[in-house]
C-alpha cells in the first residue's frame, strides 16, 4: 500500500505580506557550521557534535528559525508520523490495563524506526468525523486501529484513503488491512474446558462488547465447549469489557440462576467484578463458584483468590501492528494477518 | 501567546512530475453542489444538508479527491490539533487511572472547540528528542502537558517554541506556562491530619515521584501536618505512583519500624499496594494500621475496606487545561494558574 493520489503542490499565496522567515542558511552563519549540519540537525540525523548542538541550538532561538516540516512533509507526502486510534476510551484507558501496554508496545516499535505515535480518540460521532478530517489531512503517513467496532465508519476512511493501517483484532467490515490477532475463539474454548473438567455443572458467562470481534469470538468458543451442555440462559451480555459491567451481571446471573457454580467472564475487568458481586452475596471463589477471566492484565494478579485467564500478550499485539504498518511504509506486500500466542493461566480462582 | 515568528509560504518544486491532483472544483461537478458546499464540508463546517454530505462524499471516492489540509495549514499557519505529552507511561497507562480520565476531559473540550487530541507519549531519550521535532515541524497548533519531571528537555523545547501550552501540575523550570494544579500540599497536610485524629501515634508515608511537583508537596504537606512528630525513617520514597511501588515499600517500612500503625500513600494505586502487603503481613486495615491515599481513582472504590483518600477533579484538570490552551490560541491573554478543588473523602481504611 502507499499513499492515496500523489499530487502536484501548488502555489499558495497569502493575503498579507509577512516578515521574511529566517532559514537554514541565517542559522547556519549564526552557529558557525555549514548548512549541511543545521540540516542534519533538524531531520534528526546523527553526526551532530554536542559542541555544533549547542550552537545550533542558541542561533536557532536568535534567529527565530521554525524548521519547516510541514512544507517538507508536503513535498515528501509524509509526516514520519503513525495514528493509534482508540475507541471506546473510557473503558480502554480507565478499566483495561491491556490498552496501555499494546499503546507502549507500538509506541516502542515506532520509536525505534524514528516515527512518532499520535494517539487519536474516539469518543463520540463529532471525534469520527474530525478524527477522519484529520487522517485525511496528511498528519500521519499511517494508521493502528484497535478495538474498532463492525462496519466502523474510522474504517471506512482508512480505506477510502488508502492509508497504511494495521488492526489489533479484526472487525467485520475491515478487509483489506492488515491485522494482528490472538485466538480468542480457542483460547475460550480453552479455558471453558477448563473449568468444566474442574467438576462444574452449571457454567455461565459474562459475554462482553459483542459487537467486537474479541467479544464475539470469546462467546463463540464457550459455546462451542459446552456443547450440549451450553445453556443460553446462562450467557449474560454487557455492553463493555468493564469491573462494573462484571459486578451488575454477575448479580443478575446471580438472581437468575442461582445454582450457577461456575462463570467464564469475557475479561479480567468483568471477572473482578464479578467476583465482588459473588462476595457480596456470600459465595466463595472457588468453593462456591469457579471464576475465570481473559486477558491476564494487572486484574488478574490483584484479585482475592488469584484470577485464572488466558494470557494475551498485550505489548506484542501492539509492537507487531506497527511492525505492520511500517512494513507497507516501505513499500512492502500488501495485508497480512499476524496470530499470535496466547495460554491459559491458572491461578486459584477456578 | 502566539506561534513563533509567521513566516512567508515559499513555492517548492518537486523532483517529478506527478498526475495531476483533483480539486474542489472536480468533486463539486460530480456531487452536483456547489464548490462553497464542498469547502464547507472538507472545513468541518456546519450547514451541509445529509444529502448533500452524502453525495459530495460519493463523489470524493469517486474522483480521488484528498483535501490538502496540509497546504491549507501551511497557509493558515495550524494543524488544528493539539498535542498531549505523557511522561512516565507505564506507571500512568498501567497503574494509573487518573490519567485516563484527565485525557478524556482534555479530548471533550478540545472535541467541542473542533480540534483534534494527539496523545505523544515520552518513554524513553528518543521519544524526546523525536517529539521535540514533532513539535517543531506544525503538527499541533499547541500542546497540554502532563507528570512533567523539574526541568523536563519537554518544557524547554515547548518554551522555545513559543507554542501555547498548558500544564497539569507546576513542575519547577517550567515557569512561562500556564498552569493547572490542586493544593497538593494543603491537601496532604489535611488528609494527614485527619489521619492523626484517629489516634495512631505512628504514622509513616510512602512518598512518590518526588521530583514531581504533585510528589514534593505532598511529602512537604505530610511533614507539616505531623510538625515536631514528624519522624523522618517513617518516610520510604518510591520513584512511580505505582501498586508494586506501593507493596514493596509498605514491605521496607514494616521491617524498619514495625510499629507503625498509620500510613499516608502518595496516590490510591500506592495505597493498594501498601494494603496488599499489610494483609500478607497479617497487620489488619484499619484496626492495626490505618491506611489513607490520594486520587479517588477506581482503585480506591476496589480495595477492600474501601480507601479514605483525596479526590481530585482528573477530568477537570483535563478540560481546564484544554481550555487555557484554546484561550491561548484564541490570542487572550499569557500565562494562567488555575487551581481546582480537592476535598478529602473518608470510608473504612482509616
């Protein structure tokens, strides 16, 4: 993939005169290097001595220099910049340590090819619209997207634009990118079975944010475990991947189903909500009722009992997205799909 | 404040011919609208019927129209975004919710004045060299900083700059800025008090990210609260707002005076930690040692008993600082300190 129409740049005329701007030459003559210095100086290239930093450093203030990347990134077609975007960031940045860590995973593999993260957020109808004026507008030469939702609208932008995108999951209605995926359809089957060889009879789950792929996959591989012993009116869904999410419907598993003596929640998150919820009822993780989670984030390790999960390795699904992305920056082959591993964790919850 | 100095828009010629780039005028034909309704719409302005939104849209993917928001904000001399630096992300993405919620404050006001959040995240020498020239090059119009260290390389490149900003906290060498803060100090100073009246005669503190503003003073107001009681081996500093942070030194301090029967942590996720090691040391909260924090973030709702803590407003030290910043680029007046409300909230830890 490349950049959408390559285009001629135009002259542009401004309204009023202004001052001159000061250049690389005004720089060059106040520090007392050449030009090609000040020039390896402001496309941050090594071979800089601290000694000519310094002095480009003070004339750049006495001349009142702006090194002017945006004209550069006009004629390069690029900003050295990649988008993160987010959505759902009050339960991503509040309840979900995994965000953090696939946001400082990509981070680290974009710093080391020199380009700079811009996380974008998405949290209401007039954020897609800027967010999509704003990917148009060449500030960033490439996009990570994670928990989009199916047939998002941020999708259908990154694709009309022909930007250079990697997925973390895979969203119905994003298929011409690239993506990077665990199994959660197996890891889920995994874990169910888990539990269920632990004796239990009456297993539910607290099914989250169906609408994504993670979400729906997560049901799909308990269902698939139970086999004929899955019983809808086990499965409880919640609109987020969130603690209190988890703490409501276990409550409502609770009033339903009373005999309910195991629960695959869809997240860490859901899972200590849950077991709060089965605390303030008066039932003993695990005695009474075996609780396993997803994710194997912060959560897990701060829940009484230890919470078994399946462990995804969140900065790896972010590292290997922006691998993604500056694979098609360099002119490599088109979309690919990465799965990474994942394995179950089993601690003392279940 | 302004952007540093305007500078002349110089024609720059590209080494190839390239096709030629549809146009405004192009889009307009094939929509069926006029060229003033497709610039509104490429400007984000309101009063495009749906219709017409629609058609003009159809007509960009049909033409391969990009709007050249990059010429247009050499011209006009913005981006129309605004950056939003993070240092010390791990402790913040991971450990900290706070900082999800001053980032979601700061999006909604900048959403609501139509300007696009670009979250840069410092992690690392590179990152600040990388987001200084990032900074430099007009991609952000202005940025909002937050758990800047004193004398952060950030501050100075942003001070060079002349770029309008707006800090959460007051880091010392930061001096030209606007400001957002809470009363750390006086805020410590009355949570530790409240403390004392309980009666415990041994308080201790496990201080945090002392070369912070927000770490100093709460260490300065513990040590004011306690006045001639003040004991300076009941102090173990730790470098992160962090639950591990937390756990180990309530560990140290245990060891070293094993009297202690009160605890101020310097943030909820501290405390959390302290009280995971207090519970491993078989020391009960509260009736043994009294344990208070500071934040009112979601960990302080999840300990068990629930933590007496200070609240502070996240999400309002997030818009406020959008706010000066959108001040700034409005051309009001310069430097602004803004202090909010905090209040102490007392439940079951102490």
């Amino acid at each position: 993939m490349s950049s959408a129409s390559p285009s001629t740049v135009s002259l542009v005329t401004t309204p009023t005169p202004r001052p001159k701007r000061a250049t690389v030459h005004d720089v060059a003559v106040e520090a007392g290097v050449s030009r090609g210095t000040v020039s390896r100086y402001v496309n941050g290239e090594r071979y800089v001595s601290a000694s000519a930093r310094e002095a480009i450093e003070a004339a750049i203030l006495k001349v009142g220099y702006v090194p002017n990347t945006a004209a550069r990134n006009l004629v390069m077609q690029r900003s050295q910049a990649v988008g993160f975007i987010v959505h759902e960031p009050h339960s991503l940045f509040v309840e979900d340590p995994n965000i953090g860590e696939i946001l400082l995973g990509a981070n680290t593999a974009l710093s080391e090819a020199d380009y700079q993260m811009a996380v974008l957020i998405v949290d209401s109808e007039r954020d897609t619209e800027r967010v999509a004026r704003y990917l148009s507008g060449g500030l960033v030469d490439g996009v990570i997207i994670v928990s989009a939702r199916a047939y998002d609208p941020i999708s259908r932008v990154v694709e009309r634009l022909n930007l250079p995108a990697a997925y973390v999951g895979h969203p119905p209605g994003a298929s011409t990118a690239s993506f990077v995926t665990i199994d959660n359809r197996g890891s889920a089957r995994a874990i169910t079975e888990r539990l269920a060889a632990t004796g239990r009879r009456r297993i539910g789950m607290i099914a989250a944010a169906l609408d994504r792929d993670s979400g729906a996959d997560r049901l799909a591989g308990f269902t698939e475990a139970l086999g004929d012993r899955f019983d809808e009116r086990l499965v409880e869904p919640v609109a987020l991947y969130s603690y209190s999410a988890g703490r409501d419907a276990m409550q409502a598993l609770l009033e339903r189903a009373p005999d309910v003596d195991g629960v695959f929640a869809a997240s860490d998150a859901v899972a200590a909500g849950a077991m709060e919820a089965l605390r303030a009822a008066g039932r003993r993780v695990p005695d009474d009722v075996g609780v396993v989670g997803f994710d194997d984030s912060a959560w897990a390790k701060r829940t009484l009992p230890g919470l078994s999960t399946v462990r995804q390795p969140a900065a790896g699904l972010g590292r290997q997205a922006a691998l993604l992305v500056l694979g098609q920056l360099r002119g490599e082959a088109g979309a690919q799909e990465v799965q990474l591993e994942s394995e179950v964790v089993w601690r003392d919850s279940a």
